[in-house]
C-alpha cells in the first residue's frame, strides 16, 4: 500500500479507484483484481486526475492520457492499441497522449508484446474499455442537462447534445462520470462508424523517430550515472577462473571491475564488469581485461559435429505430433515416393539497438529500472524472486525498443544489469557491444527436417512426414524437460496445414544443447515452413504437377489458406508463363500467429546468380486496425525472411560464435531490396489473426521454389547464398 | 583528457575527453545529443552518421581528436532548424520507420546524398544508402521518401 499515501489521492479517489479497477475485470480485462490496487504509483503526481478505468485517465483540465500496456518495437502497437480505446471515446489522434505503461500491477497481465497477439487479443477488449468511459461520460453530460442520453453523442473529446446543439468537453464531465457506475455491457460502435480502426492512420512515434527524440533504452541519462561493458565468456557455459584488472583500472574514466552475474533462464553465467564514467573508458578498460575461463569441456563445440550430430539423430524414431490413416504402412507400400533432408542454421536476433538496460538500486532498497524490452510485465513478475525485493518496490520505465523480434522477451540483459547496480549502488548504464550480441545468444534454434512422402496413382499426396530434430528452447526453461511428447513450439504449425493428406505422421526427435536459445520472429515456423514447403515442391514436380495446382489439389473444402492461394494465383498471375531463366516460387504457412503467403519471381544471371525481382505477399487478417502498418510489417518480414534464407547464421569453432558484426553477420540491404506487392485479406470474420510473424515462414521456401524453377538446383540448406548458386 | 570546442548544430560547446573518444559517445554522452545511434561500432551499419561540414561521416569511427579546428558538426537534431528537414517530413508522410532506431543515420545520409544528387534515381539511391542497415527492411519506403523529398526541395 506503499505509494497510495500521497496526499493528493484522497480516500474517495482510492475507492474510487478500487472499484474501478475491479470493473476493469467486469471488462474482461484478465488479471486485474482489486486487490491489485495497491501499487498506483501514477495517480502520485496527479491532482485533479480521473481514472475512468485504469487505461484512461482525463484531467479536469482536459488533457488526456490512454495507457500502451503493449511495448513499441516497430510494430505499430503505439498506434494501434491506444487506438481501440480511442476509436470508442470519440477521440482523434491529436487529443490524447500516450503513455507506455511500466508493468504496474494495476495494468494486467498484457503488459507484453509478442507471438503477434497485440491487436488480435486487445481488440475487443479495450474497445469495450474506450466505450464504457464514452457512456460515462455521455451520463455525466445527460445528468448535467437533465436530458437522456439517447440525446446525446460524443465526439473528438467533447459530448454533444444533438437537440440544442450544446456541448461540454470531457474534462468538465470528468469528475462527476467518475462517479457512475461503469457501464458492464457498454454498446461498440458499429465499424462503418469507425474514423480510426481499419484506416491507415499516421502512427504518433514517426515524428519522435525522424528527428531524434525517440527515447530508446539506450537514450536514457539518470544524474550522476555510470557506464559499464561486461566481459563474458565467448564458449558458451563456461566457468569464470580469475582475472586481472590492473591494467584496465590504469585506463582513465574505469572507476571499479566487478563480477557480474547474466541470467537466462535457467542458465547462468559470470562476466566480468568494466565500470566507468563513459561508455568508451569502460570498452577500453574491458580490453585491457585478462581474463581466465574454465570452458568445461565446451571449447570443443563446433557447427560441424553438431550437424552430424542432428543429421545422426535423424535415424531415431521421435515422438509424434500428429498421426493420421496409416503413414508407415502407405509409405512402405509405395513405390512412388520421395526423401529429403533440410538444414537451418543458429541465427541472431541483430536487433539495431544492441541489448542494454539501466538500473539504479536505491539506497532506500527501491530498484529503479529503464529498459527498451517487449516483457513490462514479467520484468515486474521475475525480479522479485531473483533479487528478494518487492515487486511494488521496483519501477520500470518501458522504452520504444530499436526492434524486438523476440530477444526482448527475454530479460537476461536487464537480471544482468540490476546485479550489477545492487553491486555498485550506482545508477548503471549497461550496453551490449554488436559483438556481445551477435556472439552470446541467445540464438534462433536450428531445426533440422527429415522429409518422407509418397505420391498416389493420381500424382496426389498419399503418405507425408515432417520429422523435426532439433535442441528445444525450452530446455533453457525448464528444470528437467519432459521428452516423451514433442515441443509444441519445436513442431510449429507442421501438423496443422490445412492440406488434405490421407497419412501423415510428423514426429519430434529432441537433441542436446547448451547453446542459448530463444524465440525469434515466427519461431521454428521460419525454420519448418523451408523444409515443409519445399518439399511440397519436390513432390509436385514428382508428380510432375504444378506447384501451386498441386497444393490447390489438397485444398477441396474452403479454407483460409485456399483464399491466400487463390489470391496470390491472381495478383501475381501465376498462369502467365514466364520467359526462360525466369522462375515462380510459391509458399503459405498456418500457425499459431496467423496466417501468410508469398510468390516469388527471379531471374538466373549468367554468373550463377539470382536475382529477386518481385515479391507477392498475401496475409489473411480477419479484421485490420491499420492497413499501412501491416504494410510496412510485410515488408519487413520480407527483408528478415530473405535475410535470414540468404544471409546470416551463426556457426560454431572452437565452443565460439565465428560472426561477430554486420561484416561477417551480413542483413539485408537496400540495394537488394526487391518490388514488393502486399495484400491484405480481410474478409471480416470472428478470429483476428496475427501481423508481425505471419509474413515470414513462407519467404524462404517461395525463394528456394522460385530459384528452382529458373535454375533446378533444389536448395535444402539455409543460408544460401545468391550470389553462387550450384 | 583533453579540452574540445566543438561547433554541433551551431552552437558552441566545450567537452572535456580522451582523444580517442569517437564522436558517437562524445556527442550522446558528453554532449547528451541523443539522437545519434550506437549500432555496431565498425562503420558497418550507418547508424551513428552525422555531418562534418555537410559531409557524411560514421561518428563511430570519428575521434573527436580528429575533427579539425572549427568543423560544423550536425546531429538529426540540428538537420532541421526551426522546422523539419524536407527530408523528414517526407519520412513521415511515407511513414518510413519502424522501430526507429536506423532513422537518424538514414536521414542523415539521405540528406548529404540529395545535396549531392538533387534528384537520384533509385540506383544512386542504392549506392549512396548502401551503408545504412535497416533491420526492420523499411529499404522500400526509404527510396519512396527520397524520392518525395527530392520533389520538395
Ligand atoms: S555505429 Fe557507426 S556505423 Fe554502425
Ligand atoms: S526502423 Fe528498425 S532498424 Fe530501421
């Protein structure tokens, strides 16, 4: 109950409050309770501040704040989760400010960002929350004029009284709407209606980005601040021996070298600090370092054992995801059938704002944090029981993150950065160099695929496997991981294609690891769909078929993926032969995210090169909140997906990653940047699907497609390289 | 340590450093301009760019011992004066960022690059923007936003 005792919340307020946050569960909001109250360290600063639920706040001066439990990474959820709420308030863009919320307690459970659930789990949600404080206020505005409220209508921050023309601004109807009784059922506004969802509205945080004022994790100044750089051992698990800071304490500005601990999950790991009054005295003073490591017997890893290592595990029969009419029995008795064998790589996550966090462990025991993360919420949640402290005694502030793509999820970087403040008891910056990032992990996990399918008389699918073997996030997660059924997230969306296969039998088989690993833009599905939809190709050019009639083929009953197929069909003209030399690649993929599809067209250089021409990018949403922004998502997940296909991939030599930075660890840039055409499906319907991930999965198996029509070199091994194509 | 007067963004400023300080933690950290980014620390990514007598440079790789007596220094913070810079205001009618931690460095080479070429074609933007990484692939909107800023000014 600690921060309620400001003199400025009065009792009522607090009740008020209390009663209010509870109607926030009346809302459907899950996990906020009224007893959650007791952390409201925002009403602290407020005087004549009405909460009309804990995500609106109007002041009596009328300016008006709408609360982003959903962390800004590029996303576009600065716009578009704020913009549910304003939407059925009668609000435009211009008439509120926004403010990211810091895990507080009081928010709920969805203080996070990621699996692309932002809008497709808020959008209902928080509609209701923006319509309930519209009919309070519209109450409020009735009783005042001693009309009904029927008579009444709200629009751009004020409340109208259609009869006389009258009107009153929301923060003259602030304090006594914040008296009534909140609404359990209010009315949604029909989505004719809307001025702001389904409209590509300009996003607030672009005019920050463009000039400079964007605050970043890494952009945060605390008086009397200190930097630090940790050195960490480059074999993964090692064991810190000793080191000697002699040398890097004569460097001027390195005020201490300290032990700090990184956690990850369940792995652990001491690096050693270089604390100094700027950021560059510490990287120096870090390379002065001596440091000794006790690697464990890791020192021997290296990429190509454990390719072999998976490729060996492929001989085992794993643990089934799915089974469906006979696999085994279909594919032995075949005699029209196929295998292949897939191969993905470790990928960083090489987000442009390198990890970092600054923390300040207070004299008085309070922890004060500034992150960019994606995870608000369980930064509040974990730290707790890591540091004994209480979770109403920590503040963070969420930044806007310089890209997420799941490594923000975790918070290894921030545990790491709070051990080092509790240390030294000083407000610490702590920055990851792009060497740090590129070679600590934690990575995307490789998944290797061993593919079996048999063709029937009328060249259709008759027997299909997907066998995944692959090391597990989880495992990182977990005290004792439970092998005896698959990893849902390590089988992604194999099992669940809309096609129509008679038998199928796709299984998991689990391979050792200690190698960081985490969830990254799609998950496995940017790993799985290669393999899966690639040899859907490899058996419709068995069957001698065309690829794209050939998966229209499976698809009898009317589904999702029949429409992104049959639109990519069209807008790319698939049916129109191209000249030699010139190739088509298609590719969908299902999952939890969403769902997605993408043609490709190349061109064969003389040099044994290709080159990407266009790029078709379907996205099946349901319903859209801003076309503009699932857009600009496409075609970022085209870059990251040909990035990814082509480009990067971390290998192993000597227990150590061998990239380090952009030269070594290449992404995408704009001189290979390809036309993309984007088409957003959204036919209306009950289920929102996702936008951030869904674009991805398909991109690099319609390129391997794409370059096996123009080439016929079958690629199975990511990354491939487009330059020199054998 | 060594005493600097550098010029950024006009104004006058005195910072006190090592002189191998690149300009990138001289102008975030002594100086507290924000607005450039740190992104890989090689000359690499771009992120770091700003202006040195209306030149592009990689401010990672800039000492600020290095910078001659009187240099005009620009951040994205002084690109614009009192109003933004055509070249921003483009960006947000073509809705350019994403995250937005690439931007300040874009910008900034975009701009030297329409001093340089008034109206680039989408090869002279290729070659000119090549060393600015974009991780969130907004490369398209990019050229689209050249291209409309080149029509304003
Ligand atoms: S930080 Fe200077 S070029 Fe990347
Ligand atoms: S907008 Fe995120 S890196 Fe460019």
């Amino acid at each position: 109950m600690s921060s309620i005792n400001n003199k400025n919340v009065n009792r009522r307020d607090f009740l008020r409050y209390t009663s209010l946050s509870s109607v926030a569960l009346i809302l459907g909001i899950p996990n906020v309770k009224a007893s959650d109250t007791a952390v409201i360290s925002n009403l602290s600063d407020l005087e004549e501040a009405f909460n009309l639920n804990p995500f609106v706040m109007i002041e009596k001066s009328g300016k008006i704040t709408i609360f982003n439990q959903r962390p800004e990474m590029g996303q576009g959820t600065f716009q578009s989760i704020p913009a549910l709420i304003a939407e059925e308030l009668g609000l435009s863009q211009e008439q509120f400010t926004i403010k990211q919320t810091g895990g507080e307690k009081h928010f709920g459970g969805g203080q996070w960002s990621g699996g692309s659930s932002s809008v497709r789990t808020d959008y209902m949600e928080l509609r209701k929350v923006g319509a309930a404080a519209r009919e309070m206020l519209i109450a409020a505005a009735a009783k005042q004029w001693n009309a009904s409220e029927s008579e009444c209508y709200a629009k751009d921050a004020k409340v109208f009284h259609k009869p006389s023309g009258k009107s009153l601004g929301y923060g003259d109807l602030v304090e006594t709407a914040s008296k009534l009784n909140v609404p359990k059922d209010p009315k949604l506004k029909d989505p004719k209606d809307f001025n702001i969802l389904g409209k590509s509205i300009k996003r607030q945080d672009v005019p920050l980005k463009v000039s400079g004022q964007a605050v970043f994790g890494i952009d945060v100044e605390v008086p009397n601040m200190v930097y630090a750089s940790v050195e960490r051992c480059p074999v993964f698990a090692s064991k810190l021996k000793d080191f000697d800071k002699t040398a890097a304490l004569k460097i001027a500005g390195v005020e201490q070298v300290v032990e700090v601990e990184r956690v990850f999950y369940n792995y652990k790991t001491i690096g050693v600090a270089v604390v100094a009054k700027n950021y560059w005295a510490a990287l120096k003073g870090r390379k002065a370092l001596k440091v000794n490591w006790d690697y464990q017997g890791h020192e021997n890893f290296n990429s190509k054992d454990f390719s072999q290592y998976l490729r060996d595990l492929a001989k085992n029969e794993g643990v089934v995801d799915k089974s469906e009419g006979d696999f085994d029995k279909t594919f032995a008795e075949s005699n029209n059938k196929i295998e292949a064998f897939y191969e993905t790589p470790f990928v960083s996550h090489s987000t442009m704002e390198a990890m970092n966090c600054t923390a300040h462990w207070k004299d008085d025991g309070k922890l004060e944090i500034w992150a960019s993360t994606q995870v608000p919420g369980s930064v509040i949640e974990d730290l707790p029981a890591i540091f004994g402290i209480k979770a109403e005694d920590i503040t963070l502030h969420t930044c806007f993150n310089g890209g997420g793509f799941g490594r923000r999820l975790a918070i290894d970087f921030i545990i790491e950065a709070v051990n080092l403040a509790k240390t030294i008891k000083k407000p610490v910056k702590l920055i990851w160099t792009r060497e740090d990032d590129t070679q600590l992990g934690p990575f995307r996990p490789p998944t290797f695929s061993a593919m079996k399918g048999a063709l029937s008389p009328d060249g259709k699918v008759a027997a299909f496997q997907h066998k995944v073997i692959a090391p597990t996030i989880l495992s990182f997660m977990t005290p004792k991981e439970d092998r005896t059924k698959p990893d849902g997230t390590m089988v992604e969306g194999i099992s669940h294609q809309a096609y129509e296969i008679p038998n199928m039998k796709n299984t998991m088989v689990f391979a050792d690891n200690h190698v960081p690993l985490l969830w990254w833009r799609s998950v496995t599905s940017s790993t799985l769909a290669f393999a899966h939809e690639c040899f859907i190709d490899e058996m419709a050019q068995k069957a001698g078929k065309d690829p794209l009639q050939f998966r229209l083929d499976m698809l009898t009953k009317e589904s999702d993926t029949k429409r992104v197929l049959q639109k990519l069909k069209e807008v790319s003209k698939w049916d129109m032969p191209l000249p030699k030399g010139k190739g088509r690649g298609i590719a969908q993929w299902e999952f939890f995210a969403g769902l997605g599809g993408c043609v490709f067209e190349v061109t064969k250089q003389s040099d044994n090169s290709v080159k990407i021409d266009k790029v078709f990018i379907a996205i099946d949403l349901g319903t859209v909140v801003n076309p503009d922004t699932v857009k600009s998502q496409m075609e970022g997940c085209v870059v990251m997906g040909i990035t990814a296909a082509t480009q990067n991939g971390i290998t192993f030599a000597n227990g150590k990653a061998e990239q380090s930075n952009f030269h070594n660890n290449p992404v995408m840039r704009i001189s290979e940047m390809p036309k993309v055409e984007v088409h957003i499906l959204a036919e209306g319907g009950k289920t929102i699907k996702g936008v951030g991930e869904p674009g991805l999965p398909p991109i690099a198996p319609a390129l391997a497609n794409a370059i096996f029509a123009a080439t016929g070199i079958r690629l199975r091994k990511m990354p491939f390289d487009l330059s020199n194509l054998v | 340590m060594a005493k600097y007067t550098l010029n950024i963004n006009g104004k006058k400023t005195q910072v006190e450093a090592e002189p191998d300080t690149p300009m990138l933690w001289v102008i975030r950290d002594f100086v507290g301009l924000k607005g450039t980014k740190f992104g890989c620390g090689m000359a690499l990514c771009g992120a770091c760019t700003i202006h040195v007598n209306g030149q592009p440079v990689r401010s990672c790789q800039t000492p600020v011992s290095s910078l001659k007596k009187n240099s005009k220094i620009t951040t994205i913070e002084g690109i614009g004066n009192t109003q933004l810079h055509a070249v921003q205001k483009a960006w947000i009618e073509e809705q350019v960022p994403q995250c937005g931690y690439c931007q300040s460095g874009q910008i900034m080479s975009a701009v030297a690059l329409l001093k340089a070429k008034p109206k680039p074609t989408d090869e002279d933007i290729d070659t000119y923007m090549s060393g600015n990484i974009c991780r969130c692939g907004t490369y398209d909107r990019i050229r689209k936003a050249i291209h409309r800023a080149a029509a304003m000014v």
